[in-house]
C-alpha cells in the first residue's frame, strides 16, 4: 500500500462497500486490472471526510455503501482500451443504452486521467440503517446518461429528494459533487493534486461488505 493510503473498512467501522471493478458486475462486463481484492483503498484524508459523513448520516438514520475511490492508473488505461473496442452487447442496455461506447470520453463519462487516481474522488450512495435497503436514486452506479447528471429532473420526486440529501451531506463535509454523475463526488482539498497512482488494490479481503 502507497504510504498516505488505507483501507477504508479498517478505518471506519460498519461502513458498507461493493468494489465494482473488482467484480464483473462494472460496464466493462469484468474485473478491471489493478483491483485485485474488493475492497475499497482510500486517501486518508478522504477517510477523515468520510467517517464525518458517515456520523451525520447515521445520525439521521442512514448509512454509506461506496463503490470506488482510489483507481490505479492501469484501471483508467483499460477503461480507455475498453471503450475503443468493437461494441459486444453485453453490458450497453444497462450502463450506457443512449449512447456509443466510442462517445463515453468525448461525453465525460471516461477520462483518461481521474480524479480517483489522485486518491480525492469517491463513488457513493445510501442506504436504511432501518430496511437496509439501497435508498432509489433513479438509475444504477455508473449509468452514463443525462438522467445521472445531478440536475436531471427526469426522475421520480423521491428519487430526487436523495440525491439532494446525499448531496447535502458530501458538501457539508468538504466534497465537490461531479455534474455528470449522482454518486460522484470530489475531495475540495485534494491531498495529492498533482499526482496520478498506479499502485494496484492488493491484500487480504475482509468479511465485512455488501
């Protein structure tokens, strides 16, 4: 592990996470390189920004599920790899179903370098402390589409109403939300501006995820 970087369910307790990249459940249809275990690495800034959020949300009745935040630079290289080959069907009716694979960087849903990389994003959402269930945003993590950009009103008044409470606890504790995606959200004082890592997700899983 780089030094300045953690594992975020060894920092704070009871948080949720699902490592996507990890898993073939990602619009890449498998597991990215540079995710070699599901779990979650974490600038330890962002963990102390975190565990605030996650204070204020469990005080209101909810918890945090995280999907990514550090991504090794080798991710970002083969989600660029990825979306220059020929279209395969397989995971475009659920993550990009209005749009080319060829058009996902020239729309801002793929960059070929990420803020994650600089260990200052994080992708998220809610969840009940009480049903444990997901709280409905509108559409699922990584749905690269207008309907995801945080002033599409094309969705149900419930859904959001959420997005706007997520919203407000990120930006309470220091976080910058992304216009083109609900769930995600950038460091305002970035610990490593100008750097983009490489160091994979290695190391022993935990029991404690989804």
């Amino acid at each position: 592990m780089e030094k300045g970087f953690v594992f975020l369910d060894e920092v704070i307790p009871g948080i949720r996470w699902d490592a996507k990249y990890a898993t073939w459940d990602n619009f890449t249809g498998k597991p990215v390189d540079g995710y070699e275990v599901n779990r979650i690495v974490v600038a330890k800034e962002m963990a102390d920004a975190l565990a605030e959020v996650q204070k204020e949300a469990n005080q209101m009745g909810y918890g945090l599920l995280v999907w990514d935040s550090y991504r090794p630079q080798r991710a970002v290289n083969c989600f660029l790899r990825w979306a220059a080959e020929p279209e395969d069907g397989r995971r475009k009716e659920i993550h990009y179903p209005n749009i080319k694979r060829e058009e996902l960087l020239s729309k801002g849903y793929v960059a070929a370098k990420s803020s994650h990389s600089r260990g200052s994003a994080v992708d998220l959402t809610l969840y009940s402390l009480k049903t444990n269930e997901i709280l409905q945003m509108g559409t699922c993590f990584d749905f690269m589409d207008v309907k995801s950009h945080h002033t599409c009103k094309d969705v149900s008044k419930e859904e959001y109403e959420n997005r706007q409470l997520l919203c407000g606890l990120m930006t309470r504790h220091g976080f910058v939300p992304f216009e083109n995606e609900w769930w995600h959200y950038n460091l305002k004082k970035e610990p490593y501006p100008e750097t983009y890592f490489d160091f994979p997700l290695s190391g022993s899983s935990s029991d404690e995820m989804v």
